[in-house]
C-alpha cells in the first residue's frame, strides 16, 4: 500500500511539473515576461536617476565642506600670528 501512495505522489508531482513547465513557457506567460522585465528597466532608470541626483549633491556638499575647513584653518592660522606678534608682551 505505501508503494502505491508514493507511486501516486510521483505520478502526480511529475504531472504537476509538465503542466508548470508548460505554463512558463506559454505564450501568455512570455508576455508577461515582458512586461515585467520592461517595468524593471524603467524602474532601473528611474533608480539610476535618483542616485545621479544625490552623488551630485553629496558632490556638492563635500566641495563647500573643504571650503569651510580652509576658511577656518586660515582664519585660525592668521588669529595664531596675531598671538605670536613680538613686541606685544606685558
């Protein structure tokens, strides 16, 4: 008896299969396909778009970042030599 219980099983499991392997490769099931991969590369684009944006802006924010440093490292530098004036000791 339990031989014809998997005997079962396998005969339907390998008819479950042909049916789905011919439902993936069915015409209907490649227009969908389609769709689905044309969608993903306007959402590719789309993504790829968004990340130009903000690589331009990081871009941007980095470039005032260094200028405000060198602004205060020369404001700290030139405030350094006004300490170190001689002549000016008490």
């Amino acid at each position: 008896m339990k031989h014809y219980i998997k005997l079962a099983c396998f005969v339907g499991g390998a008819l479950f299969g042909s049916a789905g392997i011919r439902l993936l490769t069915s015409r209907d099931a490649k227009k969908a396909y389609t769709y689905m991969t044309a969608a993903g590369l306007r959402m590719k684009d789309t993504v790829m778009e968004t990340v130009t944006a903000v690589q331009e802006n990081a871009a941007d924010i980095l470039a005032s970042a260094k200028d405000m440093n060198e602004a205060r490292a020369a404001k700290e530098a030139a405030q350094a030599a006004e300490a170190e004036v001689p002549g000016e000791d008490a």
